[in-house]
C-alpha cells in the first residue's frame, strides 16, 4: 500500500481554474470541468475530509484489482495544479515553458516524437488521463485513430467529452481496461505509448508483454516513466533478476531491477527487437521544484487538498530524484 500512495504522490497533480480554455496548438475549445469555484471554506474542509476517507477506503478495500483508476477519480480535476489543461504529469521543462501546462505538452511531444508519430498510425494509449494529450497528438502529429486505455472511469468520462468537444470524437476513444491486459487483437496497431503511467501498472512485464502482442511488426512502444535509481540498495533485486530471470522473479524484484539499464534489458527479454532509454531527469525534477516553489503560493492552489499541496513541495522533488530517474524509453518490435 506505501508504494501505491507514494506512486500518487509521485505524480504531478493540477487543478485548472478556468471553465474552457484556447488550446495552445490550435483552436481547439475544450471544456475544463471544475467543481470548486463556489466553494466556501466550510465546503472545501468537507470536500477535503470526504477525499481522505474515501482514498483511505479504497486504499483499505480487500481487492487483488489495481485500485490507481479509483485513487484518480478521488482525486479528480480538482485537485490539480495545471493553470488552463488538465494534464497530470511532472512536465519536460528543457526548452524553459513558463508554466506547468506548457511543460507538460511539451512532455507529450517529447513522446510523440520518440514514437515518431505519423498520420499512418493506429495509437493506444495507455493511461491517457483525461484526454490533453490525445487532443494535442491528433491536432499536432495527425495520427488515424487513438484508443486511449485507463482504468479511471471519470477520466474517461471527462476525456470522451472533451475529445468530441474538440471535433475529435471519430478520432479518439476510450476504454475502461488495464494497460496489462489491453483489450486490442494482436498486431493491431503501430504505436503504443504510455506517458507517465507505466509506473502505476501492476507489472512491467505484462505491460510490455501486451504491447508488442497488439504492435504490428515494425511498430513502437514509448514509455515517459519513473524508474528506481541503480544503488547498492536494490543489488539483491538484480541479483535474483538475473538468477531467476524477468518473469520468474518476484514482482518486488523486478519493481526495483527495472532502472535505466533494466528497463532496457527487460524490453529485450520481452521479445523487443531493439530498446533505448534515456534519463531525463535534470529536466524534469530540479526546473518542477522551482516552478512549484511560486505555484504553490498561488490563491487558486488554496482548493488543492493539503495532502497533495504538501507532498510536492521543493524538498520532496529532491527526494524523488535522488531515488528515482525520469526516462524515455523507445521499444520496435521486429
Ligand atoms: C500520472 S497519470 C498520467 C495521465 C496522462 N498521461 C497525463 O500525462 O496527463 C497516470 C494515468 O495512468 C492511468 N492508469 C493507472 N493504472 C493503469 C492501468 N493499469 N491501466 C491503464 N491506465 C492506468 C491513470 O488512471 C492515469 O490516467
């Protein structure tokens, strides 16, 4: 349970302010739900406590199911630190965006390109929050069609509208499914991407698995993920890593053997022709913290639930990058 709650709290969380916004790649209006904009003090404290008992049901909840989609709903479009999208990742801050969103597309492209996404392609999606970055690919990079897979049914929910708000609804859907047991036929599509989620999947393995099965050959996995730094610490997890091998070894072991280098290995052993990762990190972790050391501040980051203001404070981006690398990671299936 401590890795799931530090996994969310390892994202980056925004709460938008604005009720529709202009898209920056094109004119595209999207409506940006928001909840809170008449919410008295008394209103907020309710809606905090309602959010912490309900995490801390589910989190409780006898279930062998992955519970991140329930966690995600709870924290839905409120509690997020986005100024005009809802995007939820910690951004790609390398060609100095001004704010969280912009980081954040910029994330995305850094994906799309890895992935060299074309008007030919057929994309799943895994993870795809709700919705930013399946409208900033479809209008940037042209692909045919992408299904986005989550496991967050309000996600979905607010993702679908916002997709057919955007003029894309024969574009771009959604179904409710595990990355881990995608629901698309074998060699089905080109491009499987997961930007920053990989890392909430119940397995790796499964996930990579399920990729290069619904790939077509020649097609690409790309991956914006959090991976364990390689230290002293996790040595005994590669060492049965290597002694058991990938799929044999213990979820645990392989949670803290996949790191930069690993990653890249287990990608191999999956049946990927060839794998890349690279580390992002310095321009990921250092420019955020410095970023949320103003955001933070902001009025509208009052509605935020203290939990999730608090857990992304400079001081904690420190932490997460001295026990984490930030990658991109490009796998072509043969
Ligand atoms: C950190 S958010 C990133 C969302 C989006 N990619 C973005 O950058 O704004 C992680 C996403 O992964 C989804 N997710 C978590 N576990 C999943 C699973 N097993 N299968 C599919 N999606 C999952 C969550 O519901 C959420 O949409």
């Amino acid at each position: 349970m401590r890795y799931l709650w530090y996994r969310i709290l390892c994202v980056q969380l925004s709460w938008v302010a604005l009720d529709s916004s202009a898209w920056d790649g094109g004119a595209v209006e999207v409506t940006i739900p928001r909840h809170v904009d008449d919410e008295t003090t008394g209103d907020r404290l309710r809606r905090w406590a309602d959010e912490w008992i309900r995490m801390v049901r589910v989190a409780v909840s006898p279930s062998d199911q992955p519970k991140t989609g329930q966690i995600y709903d709870i924290i839905g479009p409120q509690n997020l630190f986005g100024e005009e999208s809802l995007f939820i990742n910690l951004g790609y801050w390398a060609n100095d965006p001004v704010t969280l969103d912009e980081a954040s597309r910029d994330l995305a492209r850094l994906v799309a390109r890895t992935a060299e996404l074309n008007k030919s392609d057929i994309v799943v999606d895994c993870g795809p929050g709700y919705g930013d970055q399946d409208i900033l690919w479809a209008k940037e990079f042209g692909p045919k069609h992408i299904t986005g897979v989550n496991l967050a049914s309000e996600q979905i929910e607010i993702a679908t509208r916002r997709v057919k708000e955007a003029g894309l609804g024969k574009r771009i859907d959604y179904v409710q499914a595990s990355a881990t047991a995608l629901p698309q036929e074998d060699a089905s599509c080109t491009k499987v991407l997961a930007l920053e989620s990989a890392f909430h999947f119940p397995s790796r393995v499964d996930f990579f698995a399920e990729a290069l099965r619904v790939l077509k050959p020649g097609g690409r996995l790309v991956t914006a993920d959090i991976v364990p730094k390689r230290t002293p610490l996790n040595a005994l997890a590669r060492a049965e890593v290597s002694r058991r091998g990938w799929r044999q070894a213990s979820a645990r072991a392989v949670r803290q053997a996949v790191d930069l280098i690993g990653y890249r290995d287990l990608l191999l052993d999956v049946g990927f022709a060839h794998a890349l990762t690279r580390c992002i990190s310095d321009d990921v972790y250092p420019p955020l913290g410095r970023f949320l050391r103003t955001r933070l501040r902001d009025p509208d980051m009052r509605h935020v639930n203290p939990v999730l203001r608090y857990t992304f404070t400079p001081l904690g981006f420190q932490l997460t990058a001295l026990n984490t690398d930030y990658i991109v990671a490009m796998a072509q299936k043969a």
